[in-house]
C-alpha cells in the first residue's frame, strides 16, 4: 500500500465532494489528487529523484498539505520544517537532512541544490504533467523525517516508513477518531507541520471536509468553527486554555464531537473546565517523535481517571521499565518504553543514538510513569527534567499542575536553579489573565503542595517561550532566568 494510493482512492470515492478549504479556497478530493499529481511530476522533472530529501517550510495552507502529498506520490523523502522557527534552525534541519530541495514561503537565506519559492511552487502546480505520478518505495523505506523537538538539546531527524504512516492512520481510525466519515468536518488550527497534521490522512481516508487555519487565533477559531460546523479537531492545551478565557465561549454555538488533544501534557483542572464547555468530547493521544502520536490513548469515557494518558493504542505495545530494563509492577515509577510497527525505523545519520534509543527492542521514550492495575498509564515527567532538591525528588509537572489550577494562569513552567543550600532550587513561571498576583499565587502553591516541592519564588511573564510544535521550552525558561532576560 502507498500513500499516493489512499489520495487516488478518496478521488474516486468522493470525487467532487469537498476535501479541503482554506479562505475562500476549496479544493474536492479529485482537485487534490490532480494537484498533487502534477506537483509530483514537477519535481521529477525538476531534477530530484526518488529517495532525495525535500525539505518543506510552508505556513499551515492547501499549498503545504499538496506539496506534503505531491512528495510521497514522487517517491520523494519530506523533511516537515516549522514556519514558526528561525532560519538557523532551518539551514541546520536542511544540512542535517541531506535535503536536496527546499520547498518554502519565501524565506531569505535558506538554500538547497533545488530551491523551490512560493511563486514557482504554484507555477509548479498549474503546469505540471497531469498524468498519474505514482513512484512506488518500500513499506520500510523513508517516507518522511521529522524532528524531535530540541526541548532537551539538538534536534535529532527521526526515520519514519510508509509501514509506520500506516499504522498511525489505522491507530487514528480504530482508537482516536473511530467515527470520523464523509459529511464531517475537521477544523485544523494547530500546526500542520506538526500534530494536526497527522489528522489529515484520516480525513482523506473517510471522506471527511478539512478546514485549515493559517494561524491559530482563539477568537476566530470560535468564530469559523460555529461558521463551518466543524464537529472534529486537535488541540494542544495552550490553545484549549486560550480558548476558555474567550469572553465569547459561553455563546459560541459549537457543535463537536471529538476534540482530540496532545502533544504536551495537560492539567487535571483544564480538563475539567472543557470538559464542563464541551461536553464529554475529548480524547487524548500520547505519542513522540520516534512514535508520532501513538503509544496511548485516552478515550472519552475515560476521563474520571485524572491524569491519565489512557491506555496503549490497538498497534501498540507499552510498559514501564526500571533503570536495569526490568519490567516494573502496576503503581511503580519507572520509564515509559513502548513497542511496534507505529515507532521510528531509526534515527537519521545517528546509529549509536538509535541503538541506545531502542535498548532491548524497546523504545525508551525518556517519560517517567507508572501503570495502574487496569493498564491505565500516567506521565510524572521527563526522565531528564526531573530536580532534586533538599535530597527529594521534584518533577515539575506535578508542580505545574498545582499552578495552572489557579484561576487566572495559562501556563506554568517549573525549573531548578543552582542552589548550595537545596541543590535545585524550586522556581516557577506562569503567564496568564492580567491581574495575577506572584504573592497571592505562591501562597496558593504552598497550601497545596508538599514543603519539598513548593516553588521558592513565582515570576509572572507575558508568555512563555515557546517550540514550533508549541510546547512550553523549560530550559529555555531557565536560561532567560539564569542570563537575567527574563519576561
């Protein structure tokens, strides 16, 4: 089974129906499949080869998600860049990759064999051969390499397969979104070169509508979303939480009936409060970039079990493993290692990485969990993330999580600073509604939490640094506070 197989298909299946919509643009499912094909055969013609890497910077659009497909249809290899980061992270992904083509808006100082801007990508497109471009690879063959999210160094491309892509799709069909068919509409306002992405091949496969946001906005994604019916999409918590602080939330007129969320963790309180907004929609997916988006699942009726991050998807085999690689009983923390066709065939160019990545055939994820006696699964943290202070063991998530709790706070981010006393000293930041009071916060933190884990001081920022795949960079945080760029 290739790719370009499930985009021919869903022309056939769904023909003039609407696949995609972006503004006033509309493409149907066979303006889809004829767009990509024509952009496939442009870039054969243009002199890339199957197997080449084509490194791809493109603001969530139609024009991102033909170029995405056009690639898989030529036997290309993509490398999914983010607008959202700088241009030396992007010449660092583009040499890292080998790419020898870059697709991307018009951006100065990036540069490849085959440079591709925004007007010759539509030229592109409008005049490329019309007939079928259908390159076949192999299951275990590269499809596309993504990045991992350099929260805790530098990005490191993982090898991701057809097999792979399939398996998510099959996990997404099966655990995620099991109801997604034709007639629905799926409204992405998250980054497609990151998790929402994902969601589209499901799309395709069913026949359902997708709308896409150029940039996430909390207002106009109330707005479009009651405008288009949309009744399925993804979120990540910061969005969630933008959402709910919207005067306008209580009169929206929405109508979902998944809102799928991940790619960072998420308090028990926020929650709650969508959960009383929306309704019993939601459905957590737990995944990495060495296993994009499917190691667990949380499914709706599941969600009394706070903090959980559900149970391992259909495809997928998960434990929790102690520092010897033993498997550890039900209530005991240790690492979160997980199994499968859905994970990385490796890490690019990195043997010895891999190697210490997948340690006895198991993915080591770097999570610190434990599973309950039902095989429900929790994250503590990142194995990496953890402090240590006044000899106790301190994971900023469980703090953080205390933090976002009170009203008013959007985001929090705990760090450990050097301290002779402590070892590492407790300290947190938060952005929020307007009015937040650190002193007020910080007593509220330490009526709630234990006298090891309270933060010694709480500062107040106007928002938090940021990935592209908008996850909080907590060392990030913790350089700013330790260079006194702080806010």
């Amino acid at each position: 089974m290739q790719i370009g197989s499930l985009i021919r298909r869903a022309a056939r299946h769904y023909g003039a129906a609407p696949c995609l919509t972006e503004g006033g643009r509309t493409l149907s499912f066979r303006e889809f499949n004829d767009a990509t094909d024509r952009l496939g055969n442009a870039l054969l013609d243009r002199g890339l080869r199957p197997g080449d890497r084509v490194s791809v910077i493109l603001p969530n659009s139609i024009d991102c998600l033909i170029a995405y497909y056009a690639i898989a249809k030529a036997g290309l290899v993509r490398v999914q860049l983010n607008t959202r980061e700088t241009v030396e992270n992007h010449c660092y992904k583009i040499e890292d990759s080998g790419s020898r083509g870059v697709i991307h808006a018009n951006i100065e100082g990036v540069n490849a064999d085959i440079g591709i801007a925004w007007d010759e990508l539509h030229d592109m497109q409008a005049r490329g051969r019309a007939e079928s471009c259908a390159v076949d690879r192999g299951l275990d063959d590269p499809l596309r390499l993504g990045y991992t999210g350099g929260t805790t160094g530098k990005p490191k491309a993982v090898t991701l397969t057809t097999r792979g892509e399939l398996t998510e799709l099959t996990a997404f069909l099966t655990d995620l979104v099991p109801e997604i068919k034709q007639g629905d509409t799926f409204l992405h306002a998250a980054p497609i070169a990151h998790a929402s992405g994902a969601f589209f091949l499901p799309c395709i496969a069913r026949g359902a509508h997708s709308i896409i946001m150029p940039k996430f906005d909390a207002g106009e994604f109330l707005v479009l979303a009651e405008e288009s019916r949309a009744n399925l999409t993804f979120l990540v918590p910061t969005m969630l939480a933008m959402l709910l602080e919207q005067v306008t939330i209580d009169q929206a007129r929405l109508g979902f009936k998944r809102i799928a969320y991940g790619a960072s963790s998420i308090s028990p309180s926020l929650i709650q409060r969508a959960e009383r907004r929306f309704g019993r929609v939601f459905a957590q997916c737990y995944g990495q970039a060495e296993s994009p988006m499917v190691i667990t699942c949380l499914k709706p009726e599941d969600h009394d079990r706070i903090g959980s991050c559900g149970r391992p998807f259909t495809v997928a085999e998960v434990a929790i493993f102690d520092a010897d690689d033993r498997p550890l009983p039900p209530n005991e923390r240790g690492e979160i290692v997980c199994r499968g066709p859905q994970t990385m065939a490796y890490y690019w160019n990195r043997p010895e990485q891999t190697a210490e990545a997948f340690r006895n055939g198991w993915l080591h994820t770097g999570d610190i969990g434990f599973m309950d006696e039902e095989g429900f699964f929790y994250i503590v943290d990142r194995k990496n993330d953890m402090l240590i202070s006044g000899g106790f063991n301190v994971y900023p998530r469980e703090v953080e999580d205390v933090l976002l709790a009170y009203p008013g706070v959007v985001e929090a981010a705990v760090v450990g600073l050097p301290d002779e006393r402590w070892g590492d000293r407790v300290v947190a930041v938060v952005a929020g509604r307007a009015g937040l009071d650190a002193a007020a916060l910080l007593e509220y933190a330490r009526s709630n939490l234990a006298t090891y884990k309270r933060p010694k001081s709480i500062e107040i920022w106007g928002e938090l640094p940021k990935s592209g795949a908008n996850k909080i960079l907590r060392r990030v945080v913790r350089d700013k506070i330790l260079a006194g760029t702080a806010r």
